[in-house]
C-alpha cells in the first residue's frame, strides 16, 4: 500500500470511548488520518489478511475474550484459522482495541497512548538511519 509517509490509517470502534481518545490522539500526531469504523465500514477479507500481518498476530488475537458475545458463542470452540478471520469480519464490534498503520507499521493500541508508538518508532528509525 503506497501512502503518504505521514498519512495514518485508524481503524477503531466509534462507539468506544477509549476508541475515541485512541482517535483523538491520532489526529495529534499525524496531519493525514484515514479513519475506518468498525461498525460502518465492511474491511475485507484480504485486508484483514494483510493488518493482520502487521502486527504478526492470529484473528483470535484481537477479539475481547471478556466479551459476552464471545463467551456465548466462541469460548471453548476449536475453530480453524479461516474460521477466526470470518469471525473476526462478521463480528468487528468484538474487536478489543484499534489498529494504527503508518508507514507500513501496525500497532494494536491497547491503551490510547499505545499511538505514540508509531512516532516513536519512525523517529527512532529516522535517527539510526540519519
């Protein structure tokens, strides 16, 4: 994905507030911010694919195990990988954090100020490589 190297894509749920303080630090950080809801816009399979490369984790790795929803109906279930991504698509709203991308660098922000990683990262690189 070519983007501009201070474009930030957000994809998070707008009806968490800890979404939202992830947002707002978001915009404080980069000029450009790309935001995706999770409840209003459908990500692709092969998006999915490709954050969940990012940040080198499994489908099942990003659901919210506390989630009613999830202890109902996913607790205790042996599903196949394929299976966890249709899971994951079908349920976006079980996701436990947002998904910051920058530069080809993903970070699952647990906690709102997890978004600094991404600059810190890009400064740490820019002076290793300055």
């Amino acid at each position: 994905m070519k983007t501009h190297p201070n474009e930030l894509f957000l994809y998070y749920n707008c009806e968490s507030d800890t979404h939202k303080k992830t947002r707002a630090l978001a915009h404080s950080i980069a000029n450009h911010v790309n935001e995706t809801t999770f409840k209003n816009e459908a990500i692709s399979k092969t998006m999915w694919a490709d954050l969940l490369s990012m940040l080198n984790l499994k489908p099942k790795d990003l659901l919210d195990k506390s989630d009613t929803k999830y202890q109902a109906e996913l607790a205790g279930h042996n599903f196949n990988e394929e299976d966890w991504l249709n899971i994951l698509i079908n349920n976006p709203c079980m996701i436990k954090a947002p998904i910051a991308v920058m530069q080809n660098k993903a970070i699952l922000c647990l906690s709102p100020q997890d978004i600094f990683k991404l600059v810190r990262e890009k400064n740490t690189e820019f002076a290793e490589n300055g």
